[in-house]
C-alpha cells in the first residue's frame, strides 16, 4: 500500500494532536502529584501525634483552673464598682461637713472679729 502526501500529512497531524493531548495530560497529572506532594509534606511537618495532644490539653486544662482559682481569688480580695462608688461618695460626704464646719467657724471668727 501506498500513501499519498495528503494521507502522510493527516496522519502527521493526528500524531501531532494526539502527542499534545497525552503531553496534556501528562503535565497535569504531574503538577498534581508536585501539589500532593507539597500537602503531604507540609502534613507531615505540622502534625501532632496523640500524645502531644493529650500533654497539651492536659497543660490547657492546668491553666484554665488556675486561672479559675485566680479569678476567685480577685473576687474576694479586690473592691466591687459599687463598693468604690459609696466609699466615694461616704469620702464626699464627709468632706462636705468637713467644709460646712470650717465654713461655720470662719463666719463665727469674723463675727467675733
């Protein structure tokens, strides 16, 4: 059998598409095996094995009581807003008769005087 030069140049052709569509192909399955690639290793670098994770829930846990018992500890020791507040306003009232009484002797001295 022999082939014309149109059939040699269709069959070129057909060779040349298929090539690129497997070189295609090919590429992408690379590219995603480099991406796997990647997570798996980025995987592997960030792990925690279960031992790790009981040690530190175990440390979580330790520093949530503690801070807890911190906590309470500053709700027994340290003055409420409110409790502020009328001290405040006792130191205010005592000054008020403080200022009443010098303000009294002032106009009982110049009476006098």
């Amino acid at each position: 059998m022999n082939f014309g030069a149109d059939t040699w140049w269709i069959f070129g052709l057909i060779v040349s598409m298929a090539v690129t569509i497997i070189s295609f192909f090919l590429k992408r399955t690379i590219n995603q095996a480099d991406d796997h690639e990647k997570s798996i290793n980025e995987i592997k670098r960030t792990y925690v094995t279960k031992d790790e994770m009981k040690d530190l829930k175990t440390d979580v846990n330790k520093s949530i009581s503690k801070l807890q018992s911190d906590v309470e500890q500053i709700k027994d020791t340290c003055l409420t807003k409110r409790d502020f507040c009328n001290s405040i306003a006792e130191v205010k009232e005592e000054i008020k008769g403080q200022n009443k009484l010098i303000l009294d002797l002032i106009k009982e001295m110049h009476g006098n005087g």
